[in-house]
C-alpha cells in the first residue's frame, strides 16, 4: 500500500506540476524540479534514490523510443553531419575537457585538505557522466518556447544518440581503473558499441515490421509497440552482444516511425500515437521531479565527506563553468572548420544565431545522474562526485533552461509560423485531393451510382478546401463553410449522444450495440475536434513559402508578385450579383478578383477556366502567396 500510494502521488505532483506550468508559461520541467527539491525537504516524503538499473532501462528506452518514433528520418539525414559533430565529438570533448579540469582542481585542492587526490579515470569518469544533454529536457523546452524546427530537429537527433557515446566514454574511463586502456582498446570499444548497435537495432526494425504487418488489431500492434524499447535495448546490452542499447533503441523508432504509413493500419496508428503521448507525458515529467527528490539525501551524503567546504564549492563550480564554456567552446570552431573543409551541409548554413541558442541549450537530465551511480563505491570522493552530478543536471535545467526563452528572443530567432504551416498543409491537400480524384475518375464505371460518385468528390474536395479557408481571414468577421459545418455537426452528434444514452437508460438495446454506436459517434467528433483545433488564430504578416523542391513553374516565374487590383472592394461578380464570398484572389495577368472555391459561386476558378490565365495571388490581408492553376504548383 505504501507503494502504491507513493506512486499515485507522484502521478498526481507530476499532473499539477504540468498543468500550472502551462497555466503559469513556465516550462513543466524547470517547475517539477524546484518542486522536487522543495519536497525532498519535507519531513513526511520519503527517500527517493533513482538507481542505474531503474534508469537506463526502466525510464531510458521508452523515453527514447517514443521520441525516435516521431522524428522524421528524412530531416534526421538531412542534418547528419551537425548531428554527429554534437553527440560524438563534443561528447567526447566535453568529457576530457571536464575530466581534466576535476583532476587538476580536485588534486590540488585535495592536497591542500590533507586528503587522497582523485584518480585520472575517476575525473574522466565525471566527465563522461556530464558530458550528455537531455533528450527530454532539451526538446521539452526548445518546442515550448518555438525554436525553428531545424534546430530542434538538431537537439532531438544529438540527444538520441550522445547518451551512447557518453555511456561508452564511462564505461572506458571504469575500465581504466583496473587496466590503462589503449587507443585501438578504446576504439574497438566505441564501434563495437556503436556499430553493434546501430545492427541490432536494424534487426529489431525488420523482425518487428514483418510481425506488425500481420496485426490488424490496434490492441495487438500497440502492445507490441510497447514492448519494442525494451526488446531492442535487452538485445543489445546482453552479455553476447555487448553493443549499444541506446542506440539500438534509437535506430528502431526512427525506422518504425518511418514505416509506420506502410505497416500499420490507421487505428493502430491513432492507438499508438494516444498511448505513447501519455507515456511520454508521464516518464518525462516524473523523470524532472525525480531529479529534484533527490537534493536531500545526495547532500545528507555530501556532509560526511572529508574535503572542506570551500573545496567542494570551488570543485563544484569549476566543472559547471566548463560544463556550461565547452559547448560554445566547441561548436563556433568545429562549424567554421566544417564548412572550410567539406563545405556546406545538403540543408544550409546553420545561421550565428541558431549557434548562440545551440550552444545556450545544453541543459543534463536523469543520464547524468543515473550513469553517476556507475561508479564503484570505492571510488574516491564518490559522495562529492554525485553531488556535482546533481548541481550541473539541476543547474543547467535552472540557469539554461529560464533562460533560453529570452535568448531566443534576444537573437531574434523566429518560430515556426503558423498561418505557413497552414499554407503547406493547404497546398499538399490540394495535391492529394487531385492524386485521389484521377483515382476516382480510373475506378468509376458507368454502374457507379452517381450520387456515390458525387459523395465521394465532396468529401474529398471539402477536406482541400478548410484547409485554404484557415488562411487570411479575422476570425470574428465572418463563417466560412467548414466552421459552420463543424458548429452544425457538432450539436448533431451531441443530440444523437444524447438519444443514444436515453435508450441506453432504458434497458432496450444491448450495451456492445451501443458503445459501437458511440465509438462511432466518438470518432467523428474527435475529426471535429481536431480540424478545431488546428485552425490558425491570426495572420502572418508577411507570409513567403519556400519554392518546391522542383522549383517553381514557368507560370509562377513568370507572373508578377502583384498587380492592381480592378475591384479592390471585393470580388467582382459577386459585387454585381450581390452574394459574398469567404475569400478572395487576385488575378495576376487581368487584375480581376474573384471569390475561392469555399465560396458558394467560386468566380476565381471561373475566370481561370473563361481566361485560362495561369497564377492568381491571395488577396487577402497579410498574405503573399500565389498558385498556378495549370500546374497546380505554390510560391
């Protein structure tokens, strides 16, 4: 019972914590570790101690897993190089860098206090500890305060992968303290580590995609979805094996996530998704408020130790400083080089801006302090070496992770912009819309009935269509087709609802009849829910969309980017014909403006098929994009 309450508790601390954190605007992690250190003082919460086995296989595989899974591979290749350079080479750097500085202060301050100085494995073993970022707490805070998606892409792919070589640098610089490793020692080590690794996790993809393929029930494929971390990472770290789980773990959420369209079924996909949000939600959080329940007991130990005050302070802030130094140190030379020497990466020049923020977003998390229960109990100083752990994760996590937000702004790095995002969204609808209609026009025969057929056209176009009516419009002005559908439908289905628990109360009709009918009742809804939810609230103020990676069309290149309007008031037609519209495009060859096809006359389609002139531009407020009606292509 103490357990279970104890659990139920943390559950319950982890939930509020994130929920005033989202009320608040404060990051959940910064928020859960201050209450974390906060608890640990209180006389009725008990000792918490997170031990290795708990973390490295308990939390790490799953945490890890579920953010492989909905990391894009493509972007993931597109940024290998700057990838690599941060969780290989600055790993490394940052662990001999911090081994060496510990070594020095710590031997002479030991000196001084008339105690045993600190070993060279030991120091570099505290440098391999402190050496990697957080997956979780760089990517919690870097998507909270909307850091471009290329640098959390970054972030996200150098905390996948800088916990293996860090772990490997440990369990080299342990090694050490029984034999004095050589060079081909320590690099047969990494890449039988690495290498072994990245092929367990390969086979661990193949074996689990064939089996997925054969799973048409959701249960079935999300149970076996859960158990993947734990399978890819038992494979690697067993005795036989002696490779990476981490990256074993690494490489096959990355490829079940790539494969995900082509072997799952879409409940599975929706089952999936639901289920590791939630677990995710839950590992991440409690992992921040873990790191703060320790504070008590790891300083309870730190008075015991021998060293005086001043050395531990001294020591402790001196590994933080190069904690915190050496990632700049590293990446402003390390980019430049790379440029110099192999010339700009497939995705451009990362901007001096994007480094400032990379470099400010080196925030530890539970790695560090989990991997510094590794070390031997005999290990000298060990009480002064966890507690340096506990200061560089807490530190980092206060000092970088408040202040970032304010870095990105100062730099003046922008976001992600949502009225884009659904300008893409928009253009790829479009063009899935026209790939399923061709479809359509090949399956049809004349035995079709013609309303089906009808059906099937409206459905299709009207998803395209509320995607392009989320864009230029103030919310407050008027109602397009979609929203009212959505308002309509929506008390619809809660008058159905409510007919359906009416029966349900009286006894009529069995409850497996009624939960399918309200499972079906539940997925439109949520449909609703969603295309709500992704409305944009406002305009961007100058809205410029990348060419495709084609180019653009001869249309586009050859149209101006604006003309002069002959109806500026509005569209033409309709000013004549007294209807409205929803929104509104320019012609770039005549000038003529005409309403969208949300709108119920759809002039601006008409006047391409009249004039057959080829590019129209929005025209409404704040937007600068345009569309080739012949090419069916964006600028």
């Amino acid at each position: 019972m103490e357990i279970a309450i104890e659990i139920v508790a943390l559950v319950a601390v982890v939930a509020a914590g994130a929920a005033l954190g989202r009320r608040t605007g404060v990051p959940a992690p910064l928020l859960l570790v201050v209450v974390g250190i906060a608890a640990s003082y209180l006389p009725f919460v008990p000792r918490v101690e997170l031990t290795p086995e708990v973390v490295l296989v308990g939390f790490l595989p799953p945490l890890l897993y579920s953010a492989a899974i909905k990391t894009s591979l493509v972007d993931f290749s597109q940024h290998r190089r700057s990838i690599g350079t941060l969780s290989v080479g600055l790993v490394a750097f940052t662990a001999i860098g911090v081994g060496l500085v510990a070594y020095w202060l710590l031997g002479s301050l030991a000196d001084a206090d008339g105690q045993e100085r600190l070993p060279l494995w030991a120091a570099f073993a505290l440098g391999a500890v402190v050496a990697p970022p957080d997956a979780v707490a760089a990517t919690a805070i870097a998507k909270r305060i909307g850091l471009p998606r290329r640098l959390v892409t970054i972030l996200e792919g150098e905390s996948l992968l800088n916990d293996a070589t860090a772990l490997v640098c440990l369990r080299t610089a342990i090694a050490a303290a029984v034999t004095a490793p050589t060079v081909l020692h320590v690099s047969t080590d990494f890449l039988r580590a690495a290498g072994g690794g990245v092929l367990v996790g390969l086979i661990v993809a193949v074996l689990l995609a064939k089996v997925r393929k054969r799973f048409t029930d959701p249960v079935l494929d999300t149970t076996l979805s859960l158990t993947a971390p734990f399978i890819a990472y038992v494979a690697a770290e067993n005795h036989y094996v002696h490779a990476s789980g981490v990256l074993a773990v690494v490489v096959t959420g990355l490829l079940l996530g790539h494969k995900s369209p082509v072997i799952q079924s879409a409940a599975s996909r929706i089952s999936e998704r639901t289920n590791w949000r939630t677990i995710q939600f839950l590992l991440e959080n409690a992992v921040f408020l873990l790191i703060g329940l320790q504070t008590r007991w790891i300083l309870d130990d730190l008075a015991e130790s021998p060293l005086s005050a001043m050395t531990i302070a001294v020591t402790t802030i001196g590994v933080f400083l190069t904690v915190v130094l050496l990632r700049p140190i590293w990446m402003f030379p390390v980019v430049y080089l790379s440029r110099r020497m192999l010339g700009r990466s497939s995705s451009g020049p990362v901007s001096v801006p994007a480094l400032v923020v990379l470099s400010w977003a080196g925030m530890r998390g539970v790695v560090t302090l989990a991997a510094v229960f590794v070390l031997p109990e005999n290990t000298p100083h060990r009480e002064l070496l966890v507690f340096i752990a506990l200061a560089v994760t807490a530190g980092t996590l206060l000092l970088q992770g408040s202040t970032l937000p304010w870095l990105v702004r100062r730099v003046g790095l922008p976001g992600p912009d949502p009225a884009e995002d659904a300008l893409q969204e928009a253009a790829v609808l479009q063009g899935a819309h026209k790939a399923a209609e061709e479809e359509l026009d090949r399956l049809v025969t004349s035995d079709e009935p013609e309303e089906v057929v009808t059906l099937l056209r409206q459905r299709g176009e009207a998803r395209a269509l509320a995607a392009w009516e989320r864009l230029g419009r103030p919310e407050s002005e008027y109602e397009t087709p979609s929203e009212a559908y959505r308002r309509l439908r929506t008390a619809m289905l809660q008058k159905e609802r409510e007919y359906i628990l009416k029966v349900r109360d009286e006894g009529l009709v069995a409850d497996e009849v009624l939960q399918r009918a309200q499972i079906a009742l539940d997925i439109e809804e949520s449909i609703l829910d969603r295309a709500e939810a992704d409305d944009v609230g406002g305009q961007s103020e100058d809205l410029r969309v990348p060419p495709p990676p084609g180019g653009e069309c001869e249309h586009l290149v050859a149209a101006p980017m604006v003309l002069s309007p002959n109806t500026p008031e509005g569209c033409e037609e309709c000013l004549a014909d007294g209807t409205t519209w929803v929104h509104l495009r320019l012609c770039l060859d005549c000038g003529h403006v005409g309403c969208c096809d949300s709108s119920p006359m759809r002039h601006s389609s008409a006047h391409f098929q009249e004039t057959k002139h080829p590019v129209m531009r929005s025209f409404e407020p704040g937007e600068n994009w345009r569309w080739c009606y012949v090419d069916e292509k964006l600028g």
